[in-house]
C-alpha cells in the first residue's frame, strides 16, 4: 500500500508533533482515548498502528498485564526492564495473521487513528473482534469526517456537503511534512457506523473530544483549529 511508504517517510515527524506539550494529542486525544480504554491495570492490549510505542509503554507502567504494539515502522522505543512489552513490525491490514501467534487474545484491541491505513477496514476490524476475550473491547479513535469534509471544501471551492458525500480520493499534504503527499477517500458517519455493524460489532460509547476553557485560553490556535475541523471521534466498540 502507497500510503505506508508514506507514513514511514513521516513517522518521526509525526511523534514529534505528537509528543509535544501543546499538541492536541496531549491536549485532549489520549486522555479521552484512555477515558474509552479503561482502567488498564491487568488487561492484556494489543495497540495496532503504535507508531513508536509511547502509548504502549505508557499502557504498560499504568498497570496492562501484557502489550503488543505493532506498527508498519522499526522505530520503537526502547522497553524498560521488567515490562511485558513486545513490538512488532506488522501491517494491520493483516492483522488476521497475528491470530496464529497471538493465541491468548486480549482484553483491549486499540486503532488509535490508525484504521484508516487499513485495505479493508472491516477485514481489519474482524480480525480485531477474533483477537478479543469475552467482554473486551475495541477502541477507534480516528478523524471526524468534517475535517477532511471542510478541507476538501476549502481546497475545491465548494459546498461543505458535496465535499462530504463526495466518495472520491483526494490528497493532501500533512502540515509536520508537507513534502509528503497523503491520498484519503472522505468517509461519512454512517461509512463508519455501517463498517462496524458488518464487522459483527456494535457502539458502546462514543465521545468527540473538546478543549477545556483552561486550555483554550493557555492555547488559543489550538481552540482555532479545533473550531474549524472538530477534532477526532474515540468509539468504543463491543461484540455484537
């Protein structure tokens, strides 16, 4: 897939930009990314896209009995003595593959902002409900659709909603590496809502993550950029 290539071009650029103390990632995505996840103290997890793993290890001193981070990239950091923390250079769009290895199955099974790389997202999120104990869960964190909806509008010319029920890739240069050109299908609610339900899973909850007034005000272009695109949408997901 030609959008691996690309992420391997921008993976460090990115988890600089994640990482840093302003970053909305910081901000607001991983504390309601954690809110959906859950107390993680004795579960096993398995963190599909983990980038360089820094969420993992950080599952991991919060108490997770075992991790598995798998990423497309090698650039993970390092694992503390004593940690029961294993990454692994792996597509997700096969993650069907890993049932073979991976026979103990997991209480948590975590695309945070990576299902949209998959081939085939509902093959993908199959093989993450056939990873799951009885009673666990999947949680997808990933892009509203408004944002690519209003960028491709303001890119275009045109009206929010053709940009929106437009099905049609389009590319765009992210804005920590704008010498890489990503390609994106716009996906609508119901597009995700409808590839969920085919992959034998239902919504448990859902949350749109938002600024506090505090850290609006602490940073004022992040509330911009927030009020402009939304931000991202956390579901938490349960066997049907």
């Amino acid at each position: 897939m030609a959008e691996h290539g690309a992420w391997r071009r921008m993976a460090s650029d990115y988890e600089l930009a994640r990482g840093r103390p302003d970053s909305l990632d910081t901000l607001v995505e991983w504390p309601a990314e954690l809110d959906a996840i859950g107390d993680p103290a004795g579960l096993a997890v398995l963190d599909v896209g983990c980038g360089n793993g820094g969420k993992s290890l950080e599952l991991s001193a919060r108490g997770a009995s075992r991790v598995v981070g798998l990423d497309v990239t090698e650039g993970f950091l390092p694992v503390p003595e004593g940690a029961d923390v294993r990454f692994r250079q792996h597509d997700l769009s096969r993650l069907a593959d890993l049932a073979v290895d991976e026979p103990s199955r997991f209480d948590r099974v975590l695309f945070l902002s990576s299902l949209g790389y998959a081939d085939d997202e509902v093959a993908t999120l199959v093989a993450a409900r056939q990873l799951l104990r009885p009673g666990g869960a999947v949680v997808v964190a990933r892009t509203s659709p408004i944002r690519y909806a209003v960028e491709r509008s303001e890119r275009d010319g045109g009206g929010l909603g053709v940009a929106y029920h437009d099905s049609e890739p389009w590319t765009y240069r992210p804005s920590w590496d704008p010498s890489i050109e990503l390609s994106r299908r716009t996906r609508k609610f119901s597009d995700i809502l409808n590839s969920f339900s085919a992959a034998g899973l239902r919504v448990a909850g859902c949350t749109e993550p938002r600024l506090s007034s505090e850290q609006a005000e602490l940073y004022p272009h992040k509330q911009q950029w927030m009020d402009r695109y939304v931000g991202i949408v956390i579901f938490r997901l349960e066997v049907t």
